[in-house]
C-alpha cells in the first residue's frame, strides 16, 4: 500500500505501455516463479493441521478460519502486487530494457522510498521467503511422515535435507535459480491451479472421475510446455500447433476445460439414466 502512494505522489502520473507482447499472459507465467500457489497449498495443510492441534477439529469451525486467513492473505497479495505493478508502469521508462528481475525490483524501492525503501524491501522479502520455504519444507516433511506411518524420525530427515538443499540452492544468483527451477514448475503449477480451481467448483460438478480426468489431462497437456522451458518444445511442435494457447504456454487451459465439461455431460448422462 506504502508503495502504491508513494509511487503515485513521486512520478508524472504517467502510465507507461508493457513491452510484453502479451503482458496478461507472461504475467500468469511469472506468477509461476513466486511459488505462491504451491506455497498456499502446502501453507493450508499446515494451517489445517495446527487447527487440530488447538481442538478446531469442526469442519465449519476450520471453513471460518481459513475463509478469514485467505481474505486477508489475498488482499495483501492483491495490494503487494498491484503497487509492484502500478510502480513498475509509472517508473518502467527509468529501467534499461534489458534489466534484470533484481535491477527493477531493487530500483522500484529505491525509487519509490529512497534508501529505506532498500532496507523495507529486503526484510520483505526475506520474511516472504522465509514463510514459503517455512511452508513447503514443513508440508513435505508432513507428507514423507505419513508415509512412513507417522515417523518423527523421517520428518526430521526430511526437514533436515530439504533445508540444506535450499541453502545451497539459495547461494547462488537468484537468475540461475529461476532457470533451475522454470522446467519443474511449468510441470507442476497448471496441476496445482487445477486443483485449486476444482476445489473451488461446486462438489456436485468435481466426482471423482472429473477429478481425475481433469488432472491426468492437465498433467499430459502439460508435457509440452515442461519440454519448451528446456528448449526441447520443437519435438512436440507437430502436435502442440493444433492445441489452443499453446504459443503462449498455456496448451493446457483448454484441453482440461473441454475434459471437465465432457465428464460432467457424462456423469449426469449416467445419473439421467439409472434414475
């Protein structure tokens, strides 16, 4: 919020045009690299399970918490964004073309509250970085527990390996970082935006057939763009030229749409018919 005033009394007021060609698009395939959908998944179970331990155990009572955490979280993100979106558009002309993610993002702070603005934006996102891998490693330490029937031994194991993993990993430029991890996320961020938008959907339209069918399709369709991040795309171009949104990385928008209409046509064809 801070940002967005000060952005706003600081410059001419005029808002530049993106240089993107399609700025909607490569912004939804930037998002991919905050981690913050993987994250907020992660984030929930752990939440859901903290709720238990302080005997929030109702499903009503865990909906109302989780209802009023996300409505503040999502709002905070909607004004963190929105001012690194509308500060980035009033100061763009100030940014070498060729500027790294850090040059533009280090620069909107200085720009925007001076030398403060450098010290506010690296606890910022130190702490944002802190809480995201406080995430992640705690949910997959969780699930490794679960499969091993509770075990307090591979929990630790699984903490321990995955936080030496991040500190070796978060020594290097965080450029080399966002290659590193580009291919991974291109094949498991449509999977966890499925999933979240299913769990959204009504239950009457999400059985478990579309369930399925929605994610395998997802996963499949996915392919594609997980090869393209690893310059490899060219083997599939044959294929991917006749699915929708391919160009753009997202060849597997339509397909799970079509997939998820088709499955529920079904399943209330078969529920027309056995009544």
């Amino acid at each position: 919020m801070v940002i967005i005033v000060i952005a706003i009394f600081t410059s001419s007021g005029t808002v530049n045009p993106s240089t993107f060609t399609t700025p909607f698009v490569d912004g939804i395939l930037e998002g991919y690299q905050t981690f913050d959908a993987i994250g907020g998944v992660v984030v929930g179970a752990v939440i859901i399970i903290s709720l238990n331990l302080r005997g929030h155990t109702s499903f009503e009572a865990k909906k109302e918490l989780i209802m009023k955490a996300g409505f503040i979280a999502g709002t905070g993100l909607f004004l963190v964004y929105g001012g690194l979106i509308l500060s980035g558009s009033l100061f763009s002309a100030t940014f070498a073309e060729n500027a790294t993610r850090i040059e533009v993002l280090s620069g909107l702070g200085t720009k925007t509250l001076g030398n403060f603005g450098a010290a506010f934006l690296s606890i910022s996102v130190a702490l944002a970085c802190f809480t995201t891998a406080v995430g992640i490693v705690t949910g997959t330490a969780d699930y490794i527990k679960g499969i091993f029937k509770g075990s307090k031994t591979a929990y630790i194991a699984t903490a321990a390996i995955a936080s030496v993993i991040g500190i070796i990993v978060g020594s290097y430029q965080v450029d080399f970082i966002i290659t590193l991890a580009v291919p991974a996320l291109m094949f498991l961020y449509p999977i966890t935006i499925v999933l979240i938008l299913l769990n959204v959907v009504p239950k009457r339209l999400t059985s478990s057939l579309v369930f399925k069918g929605v994610a395998i399709t997802t996963l499949v369709f996915s392919i594609p763009d997980f090869l393209g991040s690893l310059n490899l795309g060219h083997l599939l171009d044959p294929i991917t030229q006749w699915i929708p949104f391919s160009t753009q990385s997202l060849g597997w928008v339509f397909p799970a749409f079509i997939v998820f209409i088709f499955l529920n046509v079904y399943s209330q064809g078969i529920k027309t018919s056995n009544s």
